[in-house]
C-alpha cells in the first residue's frame, strides 16, 4: 500500500507538472483566440460602417441621381464600298422577272379597262360620234375592231415584246455599266451599322 502512495505521489506532481507545463501553452494560446474574438469584434464593427454607405446609397438614389452610369453608346459603324462590277445574268434573270410581272400587270388592266368602257357605255357614245363623223352615214361600231379577245391579244402581243426588249436592255445596261466602272469607278454606297 505504501508503494501505491507514493507512486500517486509521485504520480500527482507528474500530473501537476504537466499541468502546470499546459498551463502557459493555453495562456499563450488565449491572446491568439483573443485576436481572433478581436477580429470578429472588429468586423463586427465594420459592418455597421456599411450602413451609412447603404444610406447614402437610398439618398442617392431618392435624389434622382442614378446609382449607376449608363453605358456609353457604341457608335454607328460606316462602310464606304464601291459596286465595281454588275453580274450579267443575275441583271437578265431580274430584269426578265420584273418585265413578266409588269406585262401580266398590262393585260390585265387592259381587259379591266375594256370592261369599264363596255359597261358604262363608253363604246356606243364613241359608236354614235363616228357615226356623226362618217359621210356616208353609215354606222359603225367600234366593238368590231376592238372586241375583248382582241385587246386581250393585242396586250399579251405587246406583254411578250416588252419582255424581250427589257430584258435586252437590261443586260445591256449592265454590260455599259461595267465597261464605265473600269473606267471611272463604281457607284459609292456608304452602308450604315443600327
């Protein structure tokens, strides 16, 4: 039994010393934990310091000044090009569709306007005044010359010359075109960026 004494005699000042050897580790590692209190304390305290920003932020923006500048407008790009040379076929294939469409456009209002003239009496008053007009007296009509079938002949005839002739031209004028663009230049356009 005196042998477990002093064994935890001599175990307690081991214990003690360790103690006491922990001791100064913990006080040393109080002020570090203390900085790191100190340090959420500190920004803690900083934090308020955001308020009276935010305020004037609200005082900005309750003043009418915008809290953000608007974004600068990019400017409008140009582009200077210069139409040097006309494509012939492209010119042909355009021009053929656009005259087709205005001879389409021409019978039919050339059978529209014959129609009018028939119902609104037109044809006889033109009937009465070259029968007036005629020394023989005889009379005659104008409807025997001049019948639907032969205004819608006469048209489609004059449709299909115009095509001919405008595509003709067309091409013609591109080729000209080209010819004066090496020479001279071509026509500037000045192209625009929205």
């Amino acid at each position: 039994m005196s042998t477990n004494n002093p064994g935890n005699a001599a175990g307690k000042p081991s214990a003690s010393a360790s103690s006491s050897a922990q001791k100064p580790a913990d006080n040393r590692r109080k002020p570090a934990a203390g900085s790191g209190r100190g340090d959420s304390v500190t920004a803690s305290k900083s934090a308020p310091s955001n308020g009276p920003a935010n305020g004037n932020k609200r005082q900005a923006s309750s003043n009418g000044r915008p809290l953000v500048r608007p974004a600068p407008r990019s400017k409008v790009r140009r582009a200077h090009l210069t139409v040097a040379k006309v494509d012939l076929w492209s010119i042909a294939k355009l021009v053929f569709l656009l005259s087709v469409a205005v001879g389409i456009v021409v019978v039919v209002a050339s059978v529209i306007l014959w129609l009018v003239f028939d119902i609104t009496g037109i044809f006889g008053g033109i009937d009465s005044v070259l029968s007036m007009l005629s020394s023989q007296g005889n009379a005659v009509s104008i409807t025997d010359y001049l019948s639907l079938g032969q205004v819608a002949l006469y048209a489609t005839i004059l449709s299909i010359v115009n095509v001919v002739l405008m595509t003709l031209l067309g091409v013609i004028s591109a080729f000209l075109y080209n010819i004066a663009a090496r020479l001279v230049g071509g026509v500037g356009v000045t192209l625009t960026d929205d």
